[in-house]
C-alpha cells in the first residue's frame, strides 16, 4: 500500500543552518496591493529582525510557480545590484519547508552566507477581479479540465468534499471531529491579534450550523482567501550565534511525493497524504519522535488535510485522528499537541504556509501569541497536493 | 492562465487526450485508455504508457462500477453550475479495475440513498450549461444499477 508515493533522499543537514530572521506583513482580505510589494515589504522585516543589511543577502530563494518576487524584484525593491544565489524551488506552501534545505546546501558549498526566502500571496485581491485563484491552476491541466470540471468535480471543496466523506466512510469520522480542528484554529486565532479572524469567536455549534458548501464540507471547513506574506532568513549556525535573535535550528527536512499528482481523484490512498513519505525522513534526520514534537503547524486548507496529516506524520494511527483532536488535545495550553497555534490557513491568513513556518520560529524563540510553554521542537507539515514536506526546528542547546 | 475557451466548463473535443472518451459518450460507449503491452488501464489519459511507454489503445468498459466517494455540490464555484445546484458528482470505481475512478454526475438517486460500495451504471445523457447558450455534449454519468433508466433528461 505504500507504493503510492515516495520520498527522496535528502542529504542529512542536522544542525547545519538556523532561521534567525522572521518578517510578516499585514494580512488581510483584498488589500489593492501586488504580491510582489507584499513581497518586499516582508523581506525587508525578515532581514532587519535578523539584524542584517539587505546587502548582506546572498541568496534568495523564491516561488517559481508564483514568480512574485524573484532576483530583480529583490534588487529592484532594495536598490541593490550585488550577486545573488537563486532558486525557484522556495516560497510557500510544501516549499515553505524545503527551503532551508536548499539554503543549508548553499551554504555548504559556499554559495551563499545569508538565505532570504520569501513568500508573499495577493489572491483576495486578485480574486476580487477574477484574475487569480486556487481553482485556476487546476482548470487549465488537459485532464481536470475535460474529466473533472465538466461533472461538477471542481474545485477544491469538491475534492476534499469527497475526500471527507471517505474518511468518514473508512474511518467514521464525524463532522463534530472535523469541526474540533476548526475550532482550535478559531480559537488561537482569537488570542493571535495579527490573525485575520482575531476577534470572530467560534463555538462547534457555530462550525455545525455554517453553511454546507459541498456536503460533507462546510465553510468553516475551508480556509480563508487572503493577501499577505512572509519571509524568513537561514544561515550557517556558528553564524547564527553572532546575530541578536535565538536561532531556530533546522534539524530535519523531509520531502514526499504523490505518484498521482495533484489528480486526487486517481491517489491510490484516498485518505492520506505525502506526509506518509515525508515526515518519517525529517524525524529521523532531526533524530525525533512524534512525542517530542512540542507544537505542529500543518499546512491546512480544509479540515480533512490536517487530520489526514496528524495521522500521516504519526501522531496518531491511521483512521484515529478524528477521535484524537476531540476536546483540548489541540490546544496550545496543555494540549497533547498544540496545533497551528497562530490560527492557521483557517483563522489566521491564507498565505500558503509561509506564516505556519514563521509561528514555528516564534514558538521557538518564545515569543508566540499562543506560545506553548518550554517550546524546543516546533514542526511544520507542508503540503502541495502532489507533494509534502517536513521542515524539524529545535532550539539551539 | 485564465480559461478563455468560449464553451468552458463543457469538454473541449478537440483536446486530443480526451477527445476519445466523448466520441465513445456520443455512441453511449465508456471507453478508457488502456496499454495493449501492458494489459494496464492508463487513467487519467497520457501521450504514453508510464509503465512501457507504448502508446495506449481505448477499450470499451461495461460501464458498470461502485460509488466510492461523493460530494453534494450546494454551492456553484462557477456560475455555470448554478442553475444545477445542487447535484452530487462523485467517483465511480469501473468493475474492470476498481483503482480506475471515473469522476461524474451520480443520477437518479435521492443523495440520502447513496453509499459507498452502492453498484452503478454509466447512463448517457446530454450536458448543457446556460452560460454556453446552444451546445450540450453527451457524456457519461452514472444510475444506480438497480434503478430504472431516467426519463433522459440532463445530469439532474
């Protein structure tokens, strides 16, 4: 059964790199404003918290399937001209937790001293004028467009509408076990005064009563549509100790991939996700067990996706995550496994991950809104659709 | 990236990968895509085989198959569907290779009386939308096996 997918093997870069600059902008719903000056409005924070000079940025890594802010809008935005490594395989979502491997390499090899990735989303906007979205990447492939879309199967909350109701038909997941991940979110997101749902209490009746979009999926099953960004700097650890901010030491990194892509509707193992590949890979690299895990932030676009990651990265058997997040298991003060403790992409802002990474480092350093006490290991799951990643931060000793 | 196709969100017939299963609709036949060397469906369709890298035939299925998952789709996400709403597509998995989903309309059936495993049956009906005024094309959806053939109306 786990020939659906696989992971590559990542060169082992255990306590080689750390994050030591985090840089958010606001987030909010349409804003008027262009990715790409979100872009570098937050890669101008992540490099003053790390107290760094823009010049002092030699390597950038960027989405290239967005293409927002790449080499020239770095040097156009900081008046700057010097070399830069790139590569287009950061950003956000599962890259989100890739890119400090490709910093840690580059590092490695001399390439670069300072990494700036930097991930910034303006789809509130643009979907204001029909020009951007979720859906629209998905439309456009050959298959989806002529054997999906045209039966209704489009787009994303028939998806994972479907995939739902098939964890509720393996598994019997219940909509009150769905809506408990909602709420957590919610919940954080409340004590999170930069969460874009900050002051929109939700109770489970709330979550039941929200309309049905695609039945078993609900609205408050769906993640929020939002522009804003993030960006954070890596650098070599002996580095990172010299620079004012309490480094977030990247201990594992781990990658998976679909065999089916993003065509869900062919994927084998209709209920799970990469993480199956990639989390194993990053916790034996960073050298821990699901139980050490101190906060996790999951990429989560629907309420399915997060329980099918819990149980994929081995939190819980497969099938049980409905019953394990019930009550306060995912809260962030005293639960079992505090979980997307800034509000996640439910509560908080849809901006890919990007900001799941950020609250990692924070709860690192101690300074999150809903910080977890005594924080050492901080884990973000990412996920693409066809791909997972497992990005391990661990405060340095 | 924008579709810009006049007659989205209907199929486009000229796509050469997908052309062969609406030609087949059209004569109320299923047909998938399957390796001849392989003896191996190839779904979705591909230029090439990803096990041989022959060039798939298209094979006539029986059309019969089991309800696997399903969505009732309330909301219209394009305002194609919104005089459809609501309506269940879901995934069929055909009986000649259950790791072969079809996705399509599920007809005929009150959305309560559905359950996975439930035997369907590919039925062919014209699909239309009001926002591509005059065309419609005959596609595949699926009945429950043990439910009489529907007046031949469209996917609803």
């Amino acid at each position: 059964m786990d020939d659906w997918g696989h992971a590559p093997d990542l060169e082992d870069v255990a306590g080689e790199v750390a994050i030591v600059g985090i840089g958010e902008t606001a987030y909010t719903k349409a804003s008027g404003r262009t990715a790409r000056e979100i872009g570098a409005e937050a890669a101008e924070r992540a490099i003053a918290d790390a107290g760094l000079e823009p010049r002092d940025i030699d390597g950038l890594t960027w989405s290239g399937a967005f293409a927002d802010f790449d080499a020239a809008a770095f040097h156009e935005h900081f008046g700057t001209s010097h070399d830069l490594w790139t590569s287009p395989w950061g950003g956000g979502m599962a890259w989100a937790g890739t890119a400090p491997h490709l910093a840690a390499l580059a590092i490695r090899e001399g390439r670069a001293r300072h990494v700036l990735n930097v991930f910034p989303v303006a789809w509130a906007t643009q979907r204001a004028s029909m020009t951007g979205g979720p859906g629209e990447v998905h439309a456009a492939q050959a298959a989806k467009q002529n054997l999906e879309v045209p039966f209704g199967w489009f787009p994303q909350p028939v998806y994972f509408a479907t995939i739902m109701r098939r964890h509720m038909i393996e598994f019997g997941t219940t909509p009150e076990q769905f809506g408990a991940v909602a709420v957590a979110a919610r919940r954080h997101a409340n004590l999170n005064p930069d969460a874009v749902m900050h002051g929109r209490p939700m109770t489970i009746d709330d979550y039941l009563a929200s309309p049905v979009l695609a039945d078993p999926l609900r609205l408050l099953d769906s993640c929020l549509i939002s522009d804003g960004g993030a960006a954070y700097v890596t650098t070599g650890i002996d580095r990172a100790r010299d620079l004012p901010r309490p480094p977030a030491v990247v201990a594992g990194v781990g990658e998976g991939y679909s065999g089916t892509g993003t065509n869900w509707a062919q994927q084998r193992a209709f209920t799970s996700t990469p993480q199956v590949f990639s989390a194993p890979r990053a916790f034996s690299m960073a050298g821990i067990a699901p139980a050490d895990v101190d906060v996790l932030t999951v990429y989560d676009p629907f309420t399915v996706v997060s329980l099918m990651q819990i149980e994929d990265m081995g939190f819980c058997p497969k099938g049980e995550a409905g019953a394990f997040v019930e009550g306060a298991t995912l809260h962030h003060d005293g639960g079992v496994l505090p979980f997307n403790t800034h509000g996640g992409l439910l509560s908080h802002a849809y901006v890919l991950g990007i900001a799941h990474v950020v609250e990692c480092v924070k709860q690192i350093r101690g300074t999150a809104a809903a910080q977890v006490p005594g924080c050492e290991v901080a884990v973000y799951g990412g996920y693409t659709g066809h791909m997972a990643s497992t990005l391990v931060l661990v405060k340095d000793r | 990236m924008a579709i810009r196709r006049a007659d989205f969100p209907l199929p486009d017939l000229d796509e050469p990968l997908t052309a062969p299963f609406f030609a087949a609709a059209a004569r109320r036949e299923l047909r998938i895509p399957r390796c001849d060397r392989c003896a191996a469906f190839v779904w979705y369709p591909q230029p090439a085989c990803p096990r041989c890298g022959d060039v798939p035939g298209w094979v006539t299925v029986s059309g019969r198959g089991a309800l696997f998952s399903w969505a009732v789709v309330r909301r219209a996400f394009l305002p194609a569907f919104e005089a459809m709403v609501p309506f269940v597509s879901g995934l069929v998995a055909i009986d000649e290779d259950p790791s072969v989903r079809v996705v399509s309309y599920v007809v005929d059936a009150e959305p309560g009386s559905l359950y996975a495993g439930m035997p369907v049956v590919a039925d062919f009906r014209p699909l239309a939308f009001p926002t591509v005024p005059g065309r419609e094309v005959v596609v595949p959806v699926f009945r429950p096996l043990d439910a009489p053939t529907g007046a031949g109306g469209g996917p609803r």
